[in-house]
C-alpha cells in the first residue's frame, strides 16, 4: 500500500494523500443499540445518528457552535497498513465534516500514528501542548488508548473514541459501526456463500485481526462465536485452523499458508478484511484456485477487495460508509469544543467497557454485506469507489455482468 508521511496539518490534511481497509481476552465489550438519556445543551442545535449522507449537509446546522467552540481538534489514526480506509476515507471525511460544521481549518489537527504506540501518544502531547480541547482517539490497543485518556484529563481535554473503544478508558462518548454486527454480517456472508457453492463439507481456517485490537475481538464474536461456532459444534462445518491472528498482511499471508500447508483439505476461509484477504486470494490464485472454489470474506470494501469479489475471488465485503462514521465523530466532537453537551438524538446505543464495567454513551452504524447483486446500489451510489476504477481493464465484463458501468 502507499505510504502517508505522518504530517500534523492544521488546514488541509488531505491535499496529497496517496490511496492506500480494517480496519477491529476471552470476553469483550458489549454494543447495545437503544435512545440514549443525554441531555442536549442549552439552545444548541440538534442532530441525530440518521442525519448524515455523503453531502456532508447535516453538518451545516452544526455551524454556530462549531464557530463558536474553543481551541483545536485533534484526530489520531492508527495506520497505513491494516486498512486503506484511514488514509482513502477517514482523514478526508472528518476534515470534510469539521469544515461544514465551522471549525476554521486552522483548529484542526488529523494525524496517523503509522503503527507505533509511540508515536501515538507522542502525537497526543503534542495536541495538547498546542492547544487542543478534544481528541478523536483511534490507537491500535486499549493500552495506548488508556494513557492517551489519562494525559487529556489531566490537562481538561476530552476524547472520544473513534472506531476502537478503549478498554479501561474514561472516555464520554464512542462512535463506531457495531463491531460484532460487522462479525456476523461476515460470518453469514460466508455460510449464505459456501451454500451458493455448493461447498459439501466446509472445511474452514477461521483467521482474525490482531488480538490486542478491541474491534478484532469484536469482529471474532460476531462471526465465530455467533455464527460459525454453533455449525462447528453441529458437525455441518469443519473448524481446521484458527491462525494467531494479525492486521499485517504479509503477516496473515504466511499465517494462512502455513494453516493450508498443515490442513490441505482445507476449502474455505473467514478473513476479516480485504486487506489481509488480498495476497491470500493472490497465493491461492498463484496455486490455480480457481474463481468460486474456495469461498474467503473480506471487510472494508477496498477497491482491490471488490474486485476480488466482482471475479469470484471473494464471497463478499463488509462495507461501512466512513463518512456517516467521520460526521457522527465531528458532530460530537463539536458539541464537546463548545462545551455543550450532545443531544440524545445523536447517542443511539451503548457500548460496555468490560474492563471498567460500565456503558459508554456511543453512536452506532449499521454495516451493509456488499457482493455483484448490491455493489451498484451501495458502494457505487455512495461513490465510496469509483465506477471507472473498479471497472478498468480486465474487470469490465465482470462490472457489465453485474449492472456496473465503468
């Protein structure tokens, strides 16, 4: 994927960004979807968890306060590597949203910690020192989650966690698609899939992100535990391998080679993302796989994801619209700089922090399965990818077939 120079940019974060998704114990933090309690703040205005489309409109009711609100926002990312969609979606939606919402370029702040918990906390000291009010935290363990939390309220700023909720935080507010639905729209995808098949007997390596990520845990109760799980113990499916799991995907590569290797009757695989899934799909191909033999999943739809879905390659993609994510994150983070108070239109569920016992007020969005029959009608509509890269070259036929046109 293409590098992004880790860069603090107070006006525009996006100019140059190089197209690069994943996003993400033996329990894990529940996500209850309901009306939240929270109290709106005085006269603001008002907005809920349905308001956002990819015009980014929804924000501009949003600019009194966002003109209004005191010092910087700040957004840390994760990576470059365990998803695309940090450097493609991520960077660009969020700084789209705080400038519909009237946050002066000036008071923002969007940075990628490039993988290094260092650097990530390092980034936050550096927020904060220059003036930051609110921090979107997005690190890649709860560990680095908690420091950066503990460091901002000491210094009176606050955080919302984006994508990845802290364990152990102090956190007020959480936005995220609801990470085990995001696991079993995976796992169904891949049961509804082996069935189209005509798999007789699947045979699964059942792979996972890295296990110090939250979302991964998230993600592995959804599909394995709420869907795979009980047709492993029904003898309907075989559980072959369960690799270490990893967000690196020269790293899922080998893990994945090594679980063939050791079970060749293997005839299936759960990964769950595109990013891991890609030289995956690449190997098998190199092995003379052929096209709806050997069913695998995906998450993030990446433009190499759908394609690898568009072919046959891969059952489906998890597709979550970054931009409802990035609105959601702003709009909070907006209220929080004016020191208002969200309302309750906007917190539509709950999440448990397991190791703090205790449900975090959170916005939830829903993910969509996205295959040939719905690609038209999600990702293309949404102009997550465009029509004509997706269909170029080699993929036209396989776009003409299933209504696209490039």
């Amino acid at each position: 994927m293409a590098g992004w120079r880790r860069a603090i940019v107070p006006a525009l974060v996006v100019a140059g960004l190089l197209a690069g998704c994943g996003s993400s114990s033996s329990s894990s933090n529940s996500t209850t979807s309901s009306s939240s309690s929270a109290a709106s703040g005085g006269a603001a205005p008002s907005i809920s968890a349905e308001s956002f489309t990819n015009n980014f409109v929804a924000m501009q009711a949003l600019k009194s306060i966002g003109a209004s609100g005191k010092g910087k926002v700040a957004v840390i990312l994760p990576d470059t590597t365990s998803s695309t969609r940090y450097v493609e979606f991520d960077a660009p939606d969020l700084h789209k949203a705080f400038i519909a919402a009237g946050v002066p370029s000036s008071d923002i702040i969007i940075q990628n910690a490039q993988k290094s918990d260092q650097t990530f906390l390092s980034d936050a000291q550096s927020d904060i020192t220059n003036g930051a009010t609110v921090i979107l935290s997005d690190p890649e363990d709860s560990g680095t989650g908690a420091q950066v939390e503990k460091l901002a309220a000491a210094h009176g700023v606050k955080v919302i966690d984006y994508d990845r909720l802290t364990l152990g935080g102090s956190r007020p507010y959480y936005v995220s698609f609801n990470n085990v639905t995001v696991g079993k729209v995976m796992g169904q995808g891949l049961v509804t899939c082996l069935t189209a098949e005509h798999v007789a007997k699947p045979q699964i390596i059942v792979m996972r992100g890295d296990p110090t990520d939250n979302n991964a845990t998230l993600f592995y109760q959804g599909y394995y535990t709420d869907v795979l799980a009980p047709l492993f113990k029904s003898g309907k499916y075989v559980d072959v391998a369960n690799p270490a799991g990893t967000w690196t995907p020269p790293t899922a590569e080998t893990e994945f080679q090594q679980a063939l290797t050791a079970h060749k009757n293997a005839n299936a695989a759960l990964i769950p993302n595109d990013e891991n899934g890609a030289p995956i799909i690449t190997y098998l191909k190199s092995h003379g796989v052929k096209a709806g033999t050997f069913p695998t999943t995906g998450q993030d739809a990446t433009l190499t994801g759908l394609q690898n879905v568009l072919t046959g390659y891969q059952c489906g993609t998890v597709y979550k619209a970054i931009y409802k994510e990035a609105q959601a994150a702003a709009a909070l983070a907006v209220y929080l700089r004016d020191g208002k108070t969200p309302p309750a239109s906007l917190l539509n569920g709950t999440t448990t922090d397991i190791n703090e016992k205790k449900a975090v007020p959170s916005v939830l969005l829903q993910p969509v399965w996205v295959t040939p029959a719905n690609m038209n009608a999600t990702v293309i509509k949404d102009k997550f990818v465009p029509a004509q890269q997706l269909c170029a070259g080699s993929y036209a036929a396989a776009c003409k077939k299933a209504g696209i046109a490039g």
